[in-house]
C-alpha cells in the first residue's frame, strides 16, 4: 500500500533508508529492506540477522526490541537446524523480513491505520510479514509461536494447507514449538483443558471446517490450539523424533498431518500413543506442571460454556452400567477421538468393562476402536489398564477392584483408518460400552482353540500365577494362542 505522504517525503524517506541500510554496522547480512508500511522519517529501526524491527519513533522499545531480536534468531537457528525447516521468501530474495510493533488504541501510532493485530501477513510486494503489539513484544510464548509461523511460511505440501481438514495443525504446531521453548511456562498449555472437556469432537477441528450445528463457544474455537498438547506428548513423552512434527510440511506430501504422523510413526505405535494420551490427560494431565495444568482448569472456568462440558458421558457409583450403553449423537465418538466414563468405588468388587463398536461410521468407513481403564488408587496412585481387544470393534477387561481403588476411568478411543471428513457433516462412529459389576459367567476371549498345551498362565498384572490361584488368569497355549478365564481357587 502506497505511504500517505507528499512526494518530497518519499524521496526523503528513500534516502534515508537508502543510507541507513548501506552504512549501519548491522546490516552485516547484505539484505536490503523491503517495506510497505515502515519510514524512517516516523519510525525507529533495529535490525540483525535476517530481521528489521520498526515501530513509532515516539515510542522507546530499544531496549525490548534488542532482547526480541536476540529471541527470534534463536528460533530461527532452531527451526532451520534442529527441525529443518525453510527461511521465509524475504532473506532468500535478499530482503529483510519485517516486523511491525503497533500500538493498539492509539489512533496516532504510525501503524494505527492499518488495524492490525497479532500475527503474520502478506504484504502487496507478496512477502510476508509480522505483526506484533507492544504489549506483547517480550511475551515470548507468543513471540515463540508467531515466529515459529515465519518458517512455515515457505512450506510445500498441499496435504498441510492452512485450511479444511489440515488447518489444525498450522497453529497446534505453532503452540506446541512455544510450549516445548517455555516448557515452565503456567500458560504454555493454557487451552487443553478443552481436550479433556471436548473430547468427542473429531481431531482436526477448526476453524476452517466448524459445523455451523456446533454451539459457537471458546472450547470449540480454541480446538486447533490446544492440539499442541498432543504434539507435545508424542515428542516429550512418547519419544517421536521433533523433526516428524515439522518434516512433512516440506516433504510435498498431500497426506494431511493426522495422516502423515499416521503412516511415519506407524498405525498401531500412533493408535496407542492417542490413547495414552487420552489416559493421561484423564490423570490430571500427569505429564505436565501442575501449574500448568491448574492454569488450564482456571482458563476453562473462565472462558467456557459450562453447558457444553463433555468430559464424562456416564457417572456410575458402585455400579455398573446396568446392560449396554450406547451415547447419543451429540456426545458419540467421531474420528481420532475418545469418550469417557467414570466409576467412583469404596467396596471390593469385580468389574468387567467392553466394548462393542459399530462396524462403520454413519457414513460407511470402517470402524476401529481400543479400550483402556485408568484406576486411581488412594495408596499406589495410577495405574492403567488395555482392554484385551479381541478385534478392531469388540474388547473386554475384567478387574477386581479394591475400596483403595476410588475412581475408575473407562476411556472408549475411536481410531478409523480415515484422516478427513469429506461429508456433509463429521462422521461419527457409533458404539455400546458395558461395565458390569460382580463375577463374570464367560469371558472366554476365544472358544475356538483345540489340540493346544497350556504354557504359561498370568494375572491382568502380567504376574505369573497357578492353576489354583483365584481370580481373573490369562492362559498362554502353544500355538501361540490365548484364553482369559476367571478361577475360583479349587
């Protein structure tokens, strides 16, 4: 956009920079400026590596400018060394990237005509851009995320697109990269307690793709955001190398990223490390802060509606759930999501917990769903259990719970082979959940085995046990086969 000045300005204003830029000591790269919003004449300027900072000469930021910059080139040498990421277009055409601080609500800031506010943008010389208010100029989750986007800038698969299916991923790797730089930080996370609240909703919402049926509430905007938190469990806690999170978007993949982490990481490796993490967030997020994540809770109770709170379809006290149960359409599984029950206990007793899932979703792909319980008990703490899955739609686990077992988390995980909703509305993948209380008639896993030898027998706990034991025992044949029984002890 052209300035609003006289044309003997302009002139001024060219030679000046003209001059700035020849014979400053910082303009050791050899890149030249490229603006369409900055001047010299009512601007100050600080530039180092491939950035030029500008902001109103009324202003004195020099010294939060200096420590700014410090900050992003440390980004930078992260994103292009660490995670192999691309510089923006501006530096590799021999121009300085921009960066603008505005000062929101003063209508006599130099930048108060364009209404900017937080983030990057494309200038009519078609180079990007960043925009950052003054107030938020040494916040560094936010520089750390804002500037994380200055390198996906350059990105070149058409599967990572900042729209639709894909969306999600742009701004929850984003988050993730200003989590893992602050990872003390008590707002590094501050939507996820949406994760736990929204669970139900497919992955990759956002906004690119929001039903017009969904209520219009932060805990389903902040959605894309809060993802991070899963990106940031596949790296600190599952182990998957950063450089997955960031390599697809410069491989010219058109894979979406949930099915690009998919086929890298592995189908099954991926399936379990979501269901992990489902459990763990069910455990009072036990893989971060606490601060961190009593600072989400307090978010939530802030920002949230609380009549759209999804965090437990059922609450059961010292019962099961009385026959089969199947959850409504508004709270159903869709894609790469999970459903939560919850069992609160004080007397000794056995409990089965099963699945049984529709072969499809409603609008015809193929279904697949895993079960996991989480028991915290008052002496050990956490320990969590996989249902014994006995295909892709139906699995059981039987456990005898103590009056030290208090609270009881059956976490139903829906996981399709199928990475976007094409349709007219997201797909949901219907199921029936049962929890039974006492000793169970038959939970024989298969009643097919013949001609077999008995090799080993173990407890839910993987403990070897005998014949003579009593309780739930999972006998091991030859033939590599397996049968879950309940002994009495006779």
């Amino acid at each position: 956009m052209p300035f609003n000045i006289n044309m003997l300005k302009a002139i001024q204003t060219s030679l000046v920079l003209m001059l700035f830029f020849v014979f400053s000591p910082e303009a050791k790269s050899q890149l030249t400026t490229n603006t369409v919003f900055g001047n010299v004449v009512e601007c100050d300027t600080m530039s180092r590596s491939i950035y030029v900072v500008w902001w109103d000469n009324d202003l004195d930021l020099s010294e939060e400018v200096d420590v700014l910059l410090d900050s992003m080139i440390s980004y930078r040498d992260i994103c292009l060394n660490e995670l192999n990421m691309m510089d923006p277009p501006n530096p590799i055409d021999g121009y300085f990237y921009n960066v603008y601080l505005h000062n929101p609500g003063n209508a006599n800031d130099v930048f108060a005509p364009y209404g900017w506010g937080n983030g990057q943008g494309t200038d009519t010389n078609g180079y990007p851009f960043l925009t950052l208010p003054t107030g938020l100029v040494n916040d560094w989750e936010n520089t750390c995320h804002e500037t994380f986007h200055v390198f996906q800038y350059n990105a070149n698969s058409p599967g990572f697109s900042y729209s639709g299916d894909s969306q999600w991923y742009i701004e929850a790797s984003a988050n993730w990269f200003s989590g893992v730089e602050n990872i003390d930080a008590p707002r590094a996370f501050v939507e996820a307690e949406s994760l736990v609240r929204m669970s139900h909703v497919p992955l990759w919402l956002s906004f690119g793709n929001y039903p017009s049926t969904y209520p219009s509430n932060w805990q389903r905007y902040v959605h894309q955001y809060a993802l991070a938190l899963l990106l940031y469990y596949l790296t600190e806690e599952a182990d998957v190398p950063d450089s997955i999170i960031t390599s697809g978007l410069f491989s010219g993949t058109e894979e979406l990223p949930q099915e690009y982490f998919y086929n890298q990481i592995g189908g099954s490796t991926f399936r379990n490390h979501f269901i992990d993490w489902a459990a763990h967030m069910t455990n009072d997020f036990d893989f971060i802060l606490p601060i961190q994540a009593s600072t989400n809770e307090d978010e939530w109770n802030t920002y949230a509606d609380p009549l759209d709170d999804n965090e437990f379809i059922q609450t059961y006290t010292n019962t099961g759930s009385n026959g089969w149960y199947q959850p409504d359409e508004s709270e159903v599984t869709n894609a790469w999501s999970f459903n939560t029950y919850q069992l609160f206990n004080n007397d000794t007793e056995t409990y089965t917990f099963e699945i049984n899932g529709n072969p499809t979703g409603t609008y015809g792909d193929s279904a697949y769903f895993q079960g996991k319980v989480l028991v915290k008990n008052d002496i050990y703490g956490a320990v969590f259990h996989d249902l014994n899955m006995d295909n892709d739609l139906q699995g059981s686990l039987t456990l005898n719970l103590s009056p030290s077992d208090t609270e009881v988390y059956f976490i139903v995980a829906s996981m399709p082979e199928i990475f976007e909703d094409d349709n007219p509305t997201f797909q949901l993948f219907p199921y029936e959940m049962r929890i039974s209380s006492g000793i169970p008639s038959d939970i024989t896993v298969n009643d097919t085995f013949t001609s077999k030898a008995e090799l080993f027998r173990y407890n839910l706990l993987g403990q070897k046990v005998n014949r003579e034991d009593s309780g739930v025992q999972i006998i091991l044949y030859n033939d590599g086969s397996r049968e879950k029984i309940y002994s009495r002890g006779e």
